[in-house]
C-alpha cells in the first residue's frame, strides 16, 4: 500500500497492490449487493420512490444488515416509521458509495487519485464495510474481542484492523490538506 497524501489540487493520492484493491473492490461489492435489494425494493410507492421514501417494516434479522441500518430510536413505533420513511434512501447511497470505490480502484492509473467527494464516499464505504465485519465477528464496542475461534475469525480481525489503518490514513491525509 503507498500511503495517501493531499496533492496541490486537493485531491488524494495513494495507492494498494492489486491484491489490496482487489480485497477491498470484492469487500465493497459485498456491501453493495446486501443493501441492493433494500435500496432497490420493487414493493415501494412509485410516488415515495421517486423522492427516495421507503422502507420495512422492521430491522433486518442479518445482523450486520441490523448494523448498516440500525433502528433510530429505542422505541419500536417510532423506529419503525423513521424505517419506512428513509430506509431506502439510507442503502441507496451506502450502495453508491461503495459503487464509488469500486469504479475508482477499476481505474487504469498506477496511483489511485480521489477527489474531494471520492474520499468521502470511500470513509463512509469503508466504515460500512468495517461494521459488516464486525457484526460478522460480534464486535459490538471498542475493546471488544469478538470471535476469535477459528482462522476465518482472525483472518477477518486483521482485515478488520487492516482497513482501519486504510481509514487512518486516508483521515491523515485530509487532515494535512
């Protein structure tokens, strides 16, 4: 990984081994496809879809669903009509954030130049990513140990910490713009 930094134009300027960007392309795609049935859903009311309105009824039993879009108050009444009013609109633009990264990484340049809008897409798409693996690993809070029992569990705990370095990073580099 080549360590990002801010360029006379403001943009961001870093880079990942092909095996890097491939992980982290397939990890974004991922994202994508869960929330793409959400953000998607041919059950909506064509008048609220235009506007981006909708949602279910009640949180998703995937837990790292659950943890990209979790209910927004303790209260299940006024979880659920907050959930039917922007469940929708929130995994669409989770969706195209994690679309951003992808198409960036796709690019044929040998340094991987993001602009103002990509960084942040890419913050909030590797956020996103990181919470899925958390639920996956039953991280619930800092400090928390998760699943440590296998391979597969501490393989996905060094790519867990791996992309919170790349977030690290990329939050330097921005700070030093």
């Amino acid at each position: 990984m080549i360590a990002f930094h801010a360029d006379d134009s403001g943009h961001i300027v870093g880079g990942f081994t092909p095996l890097e960007a491939d992980i982290i392309a397939d990890l974004a795609a991922q994202v994508a496809g869960m929330l793409g049935g959400i953000a998607g859903s041919n059950d909506a009311d064509p008048l609220f879809e235009t506007v981006g309105i909708g949602g279910r009824d009640a949180i998703d039993a995937d837990p790292a669903i659950a943890r990209l879009l979790p209910d927004a108050y303790g209260d299940d009444d006024s979880s659920r009509d907050f959930r039917q009013l922007t469940e929708r609109s929130l995994a669409s633009r989770k969706v195209a954030n994690a679309r951003v990264v992808i198409d960036t990484l796709a690019r044929p340049d040998d340094a991987l130049v993001l602009s103002p809008v990509e960084v942040q897409a890419w913050l909030r798409a590797l956020s996103d990513i990181r919470l899925t693996i958390a639920a996956r690993l039953g991280i619930e809070r800092d400090g928390d140990a998760g699943a440590t029992g296998s391979d597969a569990a501490l393989a996905l705990h060094d790519l867990y910490d791996w992309l919170g370095y790349v977030t690290e990073l990329l939050l330097e580099a921005l700070d030093h713009d």
